[in-house]
C-alpha cells in the first residue's frame, strides 16, 4: 500500500496524498491536501482500484478531473458536454 501512496503522491503532486483503509469490504479513502494542509478532496475507492495498473490510472484520471472541479477551473456543466459529445461520435462510429 506504500508503494501505491508513493505513485499518487507523484501523480498528484503539489498535493499531498495520505491513504487509508477504513472499509471491511475493501475500501481505501483518498486524501489530497494543498501546501497549507487543507483537505482539497478525499475519495473512497476500492482497492482493487489501487492494484490493477489501468484502474489506477482511472482513479488518477478521475481525482485530477475532481480536483480542477474543486478550484473551480472546470465546471461540472462542461464535462456533462464533452460526455455527450464524445458519446454521439462513439455511436457515429458503430452505424
């Protein structure tokens, strides 16, 4: 679990990254910090998550998407279009 704290820790940088179980059925909390130390974000994955190298990279996909949400440099609104967007051309692509 060291090891997977130390990779977000670099995926994630400036942020200060703390992992913990806090779940029976697996759950892992993610925790980002800015450089004062104020909680940014926190997560709850599964651990599986953190051991397969592709779903890592979702989560890492998907805390770096939260964390341009939470300092307000992406709007929810805008990632609902590019969703839609990008869901129309996979459809395009099938017919």
């Amino acid at each position: 679990m060291e090891s997977i704290s130390l990779l977000l820790s670099e995926s994630l940088s400036p942020y200060q990254v703390t992992l913990m179980s806090c779940g029976s059925r697996g759950e892992c909390l993610v925790t980002l910090k800015n450089s004062a130390g104020a909680i940014v974000l926190e997560r709850e994955v599964n651990q599986a998550q953190l051991t397969d190298k592709r779903l890592l990279t979702d989560v890492v996909d998907g805390l770096h998407r939260d964390l341009l949400i939470a300092e307000g440099r992406l709007e929810p609104c805008v990632i609902a279009a590019l969703r839609h967007a990008t869901q129309g051309k996979v459809f395009d692509q099938h017919r």
